[in-house]
C-alpha cells in the first residue's frame, strides 16, 4: 500500500497536478483496547456486564476505564437497525473496587443506569460508553478527552 501511494504521488507531481491540501482532524476514538496516538499511549478498556429489561426499566450496569480523565462520562442507546442515537445518559462513575485492582488505579470506573423505556419502546437496541471533556456528551475538540466502548454484540429488543 506505501508503494503504491509513492508511485501516485510521484505521478501526480511528475503531472502537475494540484492537490488541493485536506485537514483530517483525528479523534481519539477507539473500540476496546490500547491505542497509540503517537506521542502517548492510552488505555479504553470496559465491560458492560448486565444489559435487561423489567418492566419499562433499561438496566446498564459495568464500567469504562480510561487513562485519561476527562470530566464526563455518558451512556448512550443507540438503535441497532439505523445506528441512530436514540437517548444520552450522563452518569457519575461509580466505586469498582474488582477493575482498580485489576488494573492499579483507584479512580471510580463503574456506571449502573436504570433508565425509562418510553424512548425506545418497540426498538432494538446496544448502548455505548463515552468519556469525554464536552458536558454536552459530544466529543471535545480535544482528542486526549474522548473514549468511545461500542458494544454492538450486545443487543436487546425494547418490548
């Protein structure tokens, strides 16, 4: 693949061919796992260990461990056909003494939600993690405070 990058843009510059110069902004956003932005390593590792309905109540219990600490974290339900955000959830971290040992850090990880089905009654659903610098649940604009867990294999069915 490098090769045949250098080959084109040899071939474009032999050319004269102007390029007009794109800006990527890159985000960190990742599935689970270590990543690399090249100047630091960051830890985004989660488990979501209990996702169920009773009654009209969505339950969303596990915990989301990032290396950085940005101040917000948020839970969002996202519908499994479309892939459309269909509510957000800040939440406060809670205490999970089993990942600070785990992993040597004793900042809170945890999340436990019950939250009203009314918005999604009917909908199949996963729900992903957000850590993030934004109190609005968006990403920041700084890429060091935003950590993405998607749990897609995870679906449930709102009845």
């Amino acid at each position: 693949m490098k090769k045949l990058s250098k080959i084109l843009m040899s071939l474009i510059l032999s050319l004269g061919i102007i390029v007009p110069l794109q800006i990527v902004k890159v985000d960190a956003y990742f599935i689970n796992g270590d990543f690399d932005m090249g100047f630091m390593e960051a830890t985004n590792r989660g488990c979501l260990d209990d996702l169920y309905v009773s009654g009209t109540t969505l339950r969303m219990r596990g915990w989301h461990l990032f290396s950085f600490s940005p101040p917000y974290s948020y839970m969002f339900v996202i519908d499994a056909r479309t892939g459309l955000e269909l509510a957000r959830y800040m939440y406060t971290p809670v205490s999970r003494p089993d990942v600070s040992a785990a992993y040597g850090d004793n900042r809170n990880f945890g999340f436990d939600l019950s939250v009203n089905t009314s918005k999604f009654r009917g909908k199949t659903v996963w729900v992903m993690s957000r850590k993030t610098g934004n109190k609005t649940g968006d990403p920041s604009n700084i890429g060091t405070q935003n950590a993405n867990l998607y749990w897609t294999s995870k679906i449930i069915y709102i009845p």
